[in-house]
C-alpha cells in the first residue's frame, strides 16, 4: 500500500531561520513520484515541486530546497531563512508514474509551519 | 488563463438537501478530480476523470455522483446531504501531454460546505 507520513504536526519558527519538513513515503511501486504542496491561510493549493524516483539529485529553487533519499525513502523540505509569507500548511504527497489520472495522488497529514516575525 | 475555478466558496445544507458543486478549467487538462479535505487532514480522492464522459470512483465516492460532458466542466453533486460531508472541497486538473505519464495536479480554491 501507499502512505505518505508527515509527523510533524505543527512547526514554530522565528523569521529568517532555517526548517527542514519532513516526509517519509510508502510505496511498492520502484517508479514513482513525489510532490509538495502548500496551503497558505487563503486555502488554496499552490504546486511547488515534482520529483522523480529516477533522479535523486537534490534541487534548490531560491529559498527552497528538497533532498530526496531513496535509501531512507524520504522527500524531506527546507526553507532558508523563513519568512512570515511562509506560514502555511505543507503537503507532501506521492503516485505512481505512468497511469496518467488512474494514479492516485496520496497525500500526507501536511505541516502546519508558522513563522513568527 | 483563470486556472481552475469552483463555485461557491461557501455554503450550508440543511441534512437531506442535494446540492451541485461547480468546477471548471480553462487549460484544455484532459485529467480532472474531487477531493474532500476534513479538518487537519490530507486530501481524499472522491471521484476523477480522465476525459470528457469518462468517470471513476476515487477513495471516498459514497454519497457523492459527477459528470463530465466537456473537457472544462466536471461538477459534483452532492445528494441527501448528510453531516459526515461537511468538508472543504478541491476541484483539480492536470495535464495528459505525456499519455499515460502523471503530472502535476492544479487545484481550485475550494468551496466550504457545512451540513447542519
């Protein structure tokens, strides 16, 4: 079965430190993909990145950055110093790769980050 | 491009009602799909679609029914309301440029629904 646990329920930082939100998945299939979301207090859903199990190479997108581990199958997500814009719920969330709309998109509990100025 | 927009933002039901919840995309996504947020929870699949006439059941299709006669519109209908679907509800689409491969979904805002 697929599962996506986020065990960080809530994180509380100060501005401009770093936070690392972590994501540990699930899964049988050996290609896959992984996704962050956010939810920002407005409540929609913003796309941030998607991964393939093929590639393991970490990214960096200005402040944000993913290191994925296939070895510990986690898809962890840091922000470098925070800002309070960042203050949202963030999601991480897994499928299969070839299967188009049939993959399910199998989302985690998400990480209530709150940035404190 | 507007995106992926839904109708109403908010709305409550009385137990019993039916009511129909509007979601429209304006980028030619062949993908589109339902899902129901509960309080301090993920996402859950309700129904998808992976073209226009074509539907299927998600994760948690009980209570709920969709159509989808174009490529843009794929309402859900909610029938008998009950309190156990009070939730926040995303419409998404994604693209199927690569055939068969996953991409990433794009969401609505949402519409609030609150069964009393």
């Amino acid at each position: 079965a697929q599962k996506v646990t986020q065990a960080q329920t809530e994180i509380s930082v100060v501005e401009k430190e770093d936070v690392t939100l972590d994501c540990v998945y699930e899964t049988r299939d050996t290609t896959y993909y992984l996704f962050w979301y956010k939810q920002p207090p407005s409540g929609e859903l913003v796309f941030l990145i998607r991964r393939n199990s093929f590639d393991e190479q970490n990214e960096i997108s200005g402040r944000y950055s993913w290191n994925f581990q296939k070895s510990t199958s986690s898809f962890n997500f840091t922000i470098t110093a925070s800002q309070v814009v960042d203050s949202a719920v963030y999601f991480c969330a897994l499928s299969g790769i070839y299967g188009g709309a049939t993959n399910k998109l199998i989302f985690g509990t998400g990480t209530l980050l709150a940035v404190q100025p | 491009n507007a995106g992926v927009t839904q109708t109403p933002k908010f709305r409550i039901l009385k137990i019993g009602q039916s009511m129909t919840l509007q979601c429209t995309q304006d980028m030619n996504h062949n993908y589109m799909y339902w899902y129901r947020q509960d309080p301090g929870m993920g996402l859950k699949l309700i129904y998808y679609s992976v073209g226009a006439g074509i539907t299927d059941k998600g994760e948690v299709p009980n209570g709920y029914n969709v159509s989808r006669s174009t490529t843009e519109d794929f309402p859900l209908r909610l029938e008998l309301a009950a309190p156990s679907q009070t939730s926040v509800y995303f419409c998404a689409s994604s693209s199927s440029r690569g055939g068969t491969e996953t991409y990433e979904q794009y969401f609505g805002p949402g519409t609030r629904l609150t069964v009393t």
